[in-house]
C-alpha cells in the first residue's frame, strides 16, 4: 500500500505518469471529480474523451466530488484525477468565486475529510494535482483564491503522502526523500 501525489503543470504528462504508476492492476477505481464533458465546451469534452480512451477497460470510473468517500469505500486501487478539479468543484458548489471567506470555509470543512480518508486508506491510491504556485500571478481574486487555496491542499496532500512526483516537461522528479516544510 502506497499513497503517491502526483504535481505538475498543464500538459507535463502527470495523468499518464499516474495511470502508469498503476497500469499493472487490472482493476482501479478512478475517481474524475471534474466536469464530465456534457455542455458547451467541446474542448473540455474532448479531453475527457481521450482520458477515457487510454484507460484499460477493467478501470471502473466515477465521477464525483466525494473522494473521501470513494477512498473509504475502496476494495482495490484507486486513481483521483485530479485535486485541482475537485477544488474547483467544491469552489463552485459552494457559490464561492466571489468570496474568499466562504471559499476558505468551505474548503477548511472539506479537505481535512479528504486527508483523513486518503491517510487511512488500505489500498494503494494515486492522485494527480496542477502544481500553480510557479508561474504569474494570477490578475483576478478568484485566480489568487484558487492558487492559495491548491497549494495548501498539495501541500496538506503531498505531507500525508508516501511518495511524491513532480512532472516537469514529461520528465519524473521524484520528491519523496526531501523535507516537508512545517
């Protein structure tokens, strides 16, 4: 059993290296708390296609906000793709762009659920996460929001982790072994 965390930017390869990471099962449960491609936004409906398109057919796939709950129900392997979608997620349901209070709020009362449940789950568990604190600063309330509030939730997640993976320009950097900050 392990509990890996998976960073990197837009486009570095993390997906693929996650689901590498747990290829040789025949059965996971992945977990996509992202938007599911119905709407108006053919873009976004094509990457979901092609996301489904790669995973073996034995790979179950649920798409939900409740991670916790999928991690404590678990009986094999499970792949959350990714943090950044479910954050988003919790943003919105919570009505919160606008506000940076009931956005902390909201995700103060919903994260410890999450690492309770991915520190205690039995089976081995991957997730994915945009890591966004290296680039420009965001021009807009709700960008800085998001950006604060993901690098405390990598941060949370990357410090209950086992292993720890950067993906930069396709490339693996394995973090495990260096210091958590305090």
């Amino acid at each position: 059993m392990s509990r890996t965390l998976v960073l990197g930017g837009a486009r570095s390869g993390k997906s693929r290296h996650a689901e590498q990471l747990l290829a040789r099962h025949p059965v996971v449960t992945y977990v996509a708390p992202g938007p599911s491609g119905a709407g108006d936004d053919p873009e976004w409906a094509d990457r979901i296609r092609r996301h489904r398109e790669r995973r073996p057919a034995g790979w179950r796939t649920e798409e939900t906000l409740d991670i916790a709950g999928v991690l404590r129900r678990a009986d094999g392997p499970v792949l959350v793709d990714c943090l950044a979608t479910w954050l988003t997620g919790v943003i919105d349901r919570a009505g919160a762009w606008d506000s940076p209070e009931r956005a902390s709020d909201e995700v103060a009362r919903r994260a410890p659920e999450l690492l309770a449940a991915w520190s205690a789950t039995a089976h081995e568990v991957v997730a994915v996460s945009n890591e966004v604190g290296m680039a420009v600063v965001p021009a807009t309330a709700s960008g800085r929001l998001f950006r604060d509030e993901l690098g405390r939730l990598n941060a949370a997640v990357s410090a209950a982790s086992d292993v720890v993976h950067l993906i930069v320009a396709g490339r693996v950097l394995d973090l495990s072994g260096c210091a958590v900050v305090p």
